[in-house]
C-alpha cells in the first residue's frame, strides 16, 4: 500500500516525493533553474558535430532542494513514478551500465519515469531505491541533494520532438544483414542460402530478420540518369536487377516458408524527374538541391511529391510481404539537402525539421505493424517516430570496428528502450574468435539490435556457438540516462527477476591489460556482503568474493564476463552456460521451498546446454527431477546438462542436510 502523505515535497513545481517517517523535517526551499536548451552531440565523421537543431526561446527547467540534517539521521521518502519508470544515474560517464526490471543496487542516484518524462535524482545520503506500489521507497542517511528535471529526455537531452506517446517496439530484434557479407553485390541466391543457414541454425536462439541490404534494386545512387518519361521511381524499387530473377514477392514468401522476417533496405537517394516535381527541394538558383550521397530530396511536406518518391516504395514493399523496413540515407536528406537550402525553408515558412518527420511518419503508416529502422546515425529530429535508429557507423571484420561499435553504444546507450531501439549495426565474426565473442558480449549486453553480417560459410561451430549464448537479445533498459565515454572497460548488466538480483560484469581489453583487482560497490554490489563468482564464456565457478574481485590479464581484443550472485546459506543458482543473461532470458520459475530449489531453463536444438546451481557445505543433493538431463557433483557445484531440445525444461532438486 502506498505510504501516507505526511509531507509533500516541491508540490508547486509537481515533483512527487512524499516524505513518510518526518512529520517534524520542515519544507526546505524550492530553487528553480532556467538555462537555455542545447543540441545534440552526435560526433560523427561525417556531417555535423551536433543535431544544429533547438527550437526557438526553448529554456530548461530545472528544481532542487538542499536536505540539511544530521549525517546520523535517515530520511524515509516516498517517489511516484509509473509502471514505465526504472532507476539509474546521469553521473557514470566512465562506466557502462544495462538494466533489466528494476535492480535495488546501490550504483543508482536517480529515477527516470518515461511516462512523464521526468527525471529525479537525489545526490549524496546514499540512496537506495527499493520499488513499491505506485513507486519507489527511498531511505537517505543524512544530507542530501534532491533535484528534478521535467522534460528530461525531450528538452534536457536534446530530443526536442520526440514524442513520448508512441509505445516502444515489443519484441527485441536480431538477425542477418546482407551488407558486409555481399555488399553491391548480393543475389537471390545468397539471400537463400542465408535463410536456410540462419532457420536451421539460429531461428532456435531467437534470431529471424533476413535482412536484405543495398544492390538488389536497380536505382542508382548517382542520382543519374534522370528518369524517362512514364518511368515509376518506385518500380525501380520493388522490381529488383537480374540477381534477383524471381522477383521480391516469391523471396519475401521463400523467407517467410522458413519462419523467418523478411527485410529490406531502402536508401531515400532520388533523381529527378518524378511526376510531382513541384515537391524537390530548390538551392539558391531556383532548381532542385543536389547533395551528396540522396543527390535530390523531397520535401516531406509535399504529400503528392512525397509518396511518389519514398512512400509508394514502401507501401508496394509492404504488399508483397515484406514485414522490417531498414530506410537509410536520412541523415544526408536532413544534413546534406535539408540543411544547405536555408532559404528555401524560409521563403515558405515551413520547418524543415517538421517536414523531415513526416517522411518517416508516412512510411511508419503504410509500414503498419512491420519494423522500421531509421539509418544511419542518431537522429533526434525523428525521436518518437521509428521504431529504432541504427546509432553507429558502417562497420568491418576488424578490431577497430569493435572499437567503433562500443563507442556509439555507449554515447547512445540512454537512448535504448527509452526514445528507441538501438541498432549499433550489424556485428562481422569473422575475424579471430576472441575478438568475435568481445563483440556479441558487448552488444548483448548493452539489449539492443543482434545483428550479423558475414557470408554464412564463416560461421563455423565457435561462431555459431557465441551466437547461441547470446540469444535471444534482452529487453534491457540504460542505467546510464545520459552518454557515456567512448571505450568502456566495464559494462555491468544489473538485473532483478522473480524477487532474485544479480549481476554480469563484462571486461573488455582495449589494449593488453593486467589482472585488475576492482571494489564490487563500484556494480552497485554491497562490500559486506559475499557474492558466488561464476565465469560465463569458461563455465566455471571462480569462488566466493567480498569487498573486491579480481579480474584476469586479457590481450588487446578479448574480455571476460562474470556474474555475481549474493551468496544464501542454501542452494541456489550459480550460472548458466545458455545465456550471457544468466537467467534473463534462459530461467523462470526459480524458487527455494521447503528445501527444493526449481524452476525452469530454456533450452536448444543442437546443444546439450548446462544450469549450474551452488551447493553450499551442509548440504547433499537429494532427488534430482528433471526429465532428460543428467546431473554431476562436483565439489560444490552441481551441473545439470539438458540434452539438445527446442523450448524450455522444467526441473526440481531436493536437498537434504548433510
């Protein structure tokens, strides 16, 4: 039940923090800060370093109160926040950090409602926010810093359009791109191939996009020739080249025969000559703009001139069964045409910005329920519009991509589940193994897109092994709600499931790197407490930690993931080898009654898969009920091996006292 409102701290500036143990603690003072807005920093290579974009007069508001009491006294408070709420810090720039539920760790200051768009944050008391009915409970130990910021995502981030209200794409995505395993070069048959590779391999694990990327369409990026007269753009499109010789329609059926997603790319690049060519957007001289990579753009004000050239493509896609939409090119309509015809804007007194939203918002529309991922980059003008962005840039089989990848992922981490679903873009595997598992860990656990894109030859049984444990992708929410540093050594994935908590703690070698000794407070572990260690990528049972853990020496290229579990004075979960999630996605049901620990694992096909639960000293295994497995002791680990099967297992140990 919710607490009693004794005391409503900041009521005039909406905040909603309920004091509920300090009927005698007078209101302090409300301050109120008004700054001007900024843009975005996006650091790309090419473009603009920032979005350039704030609206008018646009201010942020900003409300603190300074909580001055005793370093001996606690303050019980009482934070409203929806259902769509979860904690988190602004202030971890040098760390990464993913969430899954609503963790009660100790590395969080603040709480972030996506309902409201509001952010609260308490500095200094130590808070610990523990999730109740309508909200969050929250003891502080003394003095302590309580600020709001209203609008946080929208004014105070930079997204100044987005809209909220749109809900977030349901089901996580992950797949296969044709991009770096063909390039302008793919065909139907290596869309085939790759379909057969990926329903017989993978769709188990969770990954069913066929994506199908630029150089099956016979558009040109050149923006040359201009197109004949009676020519329609969009057949251009959707009647692809002779590597395609049975046409879109019988391969987005193939792909679907398979249980698979067909997608396809769409670059908004244009010529002229469409029918409607009132709608191009003109330079200086009067005649259409021509920018790099779109060459000519419409503007998306247009409705007639924007159909014939970007949405009638869709709307024909989409009939012949094509169900995820990768439309790229947009930052070079915004940045390259929108952008370097000022005057055009200004003339008609239309927003470009607004123009530049309603493409994606008619393609969104005839696109329906299928999947719409903006490309390429970070693009705050469309916030509240795709259903995900593709954050980063092109990516290779190399070192340096990995480096790239985990850059953009941490300076857009923020943005995940809550504006969008993030695409670092797809992941090459091949290259050295080691560096292929540093690379799947890293964007498994940062929950966005899985996306790979290597010819199918090159997954060998490692690849497709790394692939397995790391599918399907989780619905993780950012603990950082604000960029963090490029090349993070450490991304902790806090997570709270079925009244349990845990940790997965991932180090990755930029360089050759020592054994590390780090403090567990710094994941939000309590230091007086003992945690079970448990390596994921060696299976293996590292010990009992406190205070600190150490981690091994890694060469440049390789990591290490490790879990940690509060340790019970009864058996209990120690890891799993199915998932990097460790239990994520791979347990359920996990419960300790009257001496019996059980749940449920999920399995896979084509691999006996292991649950690894922790038998402490006082107790022996009694009955073992898990149909279809086999079962080891050894020293105080008990190893439960499922044979290969699709779906999941349910199982049940009794243990006796020793």
């Amino acid at each position: 039940m919710n607490p009693p409102q004794d005391r409503v701290l900041l009521s005039d500036a909406k905040i909603p923090i309920v004091f509920t143990n300090r009927k005698d603690l007078k209101i302090p003072k409300v301050n109120e800060s008004i700054t001007p807005a900024k843009d975005v920093p996006l650091g790309y290579p090419h473009g603009p370093k920032t979005s350039e974009f704030v609206p008018p007069k646009k201010r942020l508001y900003g409300y603190t109160v300074d909580l001055r009491v005793s370093s001996r006294s606690k303050t019980n408070l009482f934070i409203a926040a929806s259902q769509d709420s979860f904690p988190c810090t602004p202030n971890a720039p040098d760390r990464l950090i993913s969430i899954y539920g609503k963790p009660t760790t100790t590395n969080f200051d603040s709480i972030y409602d996506r309902a409201s768009d509001r952010l609260i944050t308490i500095t200094g008391g130590s808070p610990k926010f523990v999730p109740a009915k309508g909200g969050y409970e929250v003891a502080i130990q003394g003095s302590a810093k309580i600020e709001l910021k209203p609008k946080y995502v929208q004014d105070h981030l930079g997204y100044f359009l987005w809209d909220k209200s749109k809900p977030l794409w349901p089901h996580p995505v992950a797949g296969w791109c044709s991009w770096m395993a063909h390039l302008q070069q793919v065909s139907q048959k290596d869309i085939e191939d790759a379909s057969k590779f990926m329903a017989k391999n993978l769709l188990d694990y969770g990954y069913d996009v066929i994506q199908i990327d630029d150089g099956y369409q016979r558009a040109s990026q050149s923006g040359e020739p201009p197109l004949k007269p009676g020519e329609k753009f969009s057949e251009l499109w959707t009647e692809p080249n002779d590597r395609f010789p049975d046409g879109l329609p019988h391969l987005a059926k193939e792909i679907k025969s398979l249980g698979l997603t067909p997608g396809i790319w769409v670059g908004l690049f244009l010529p002229l000559g469409i029918k409607h060519n009132e709608g191009y957007v003109l330079g200086k001289d009067g005649k259409p703009y021509r920018g790099p990579w779109v060459n000519y753009a419409i503007n998306g004000l247009d409705k007639p001139a924007l159909e014939e050239a970007y949405v009638e493509t869709i709307r024909t896609l989409k009939s012949q069964g094509w169900d995820y939409f990768k439309i790229d090119t947009l930052r070079h309509v915004l940045y390259d045409n929108y952008r370097k015809a000022p005057e055009y804007w200004k003339s008609r007194n239309q927003s470009m910005e607004q123009a530049f939203r309603e493409i994606m918002k008619d393609i969104k529309s005839v696109a329906k329920d299928s999947y719409v991922l903006a490309c390429w980059g970070t693009l705050p003008e469309l916030a509240g519009v795709p259903d995900g962005c593709r954050i980063g840039e092109d990516v290779a089989p190399d070192f340096a991509s990995i480096r790239r990848s985990a850059k953009y992922i941490a300076q857009f981490h923020h943005l995940n589940n809550v504006v969008w679903l993030n695409d670092p873009d797809y992941m090459c595997l091949r290259l050295p193994v080691a560096e292929a598992q540093t690379w799947v860990t890293l964007t498994a656990l940062a929950g966005g897109h899985i996306m790979i894109s290597d010819p199918v030859k090159d997954y060998d049984a490692a690849r497709v092994d790394l692939l397995r444990r790391v599918g399907p992708p989780m619905p993780l929410r950012p603990g950082n709600i604000s960029p963090a540093k490029p090349d993070p050594e450490f991304l902790a994935l806090n997570v709270a499931k079925d009244k349990q908590e845990w940790t997965i703690v991932a180090r990755t070698a930029w360089a050759d790197e020592d054994s590390t000794k780090k403090s567990v407070s710094e994941f939000g572990l309590d230091p007086t407490q003992s945690y079970l260690a448990f390596d994921f990528w060696d299976s293996k049972f590292l010990g009992v930690v406190k205070k600190e853990f150490a981690f091994k020496s890694l060469k440049q290229g390789h990591c290490q993931a490790v879990s940690f579990r509060q340790l019970q004075s009864h058996p209990q979960i120690l890891g799993t080898d199915r998932h990097i999630g460790q239990g994520v996605v791979d347990l359920d049901q996990v419960a300790w009654t009257n001496n019996t620990l059980s749940g449920s694992s999920l399995l896979g096909k084509d691999r006996a898969w292991t649950t690894y639960i922790h038998v402490p000293s006082g107790w022996k295994v009694g009955s073992v009920t898990a149909p279809g497995s086999t079962h080891q002791l050894a020293g105080k680990v008990l190893s439960l091996t499922f044979a290969p099967k699709s779906g999941k297992a349910k199982w049940s140990i009794k243990f006796n006292r020793a």
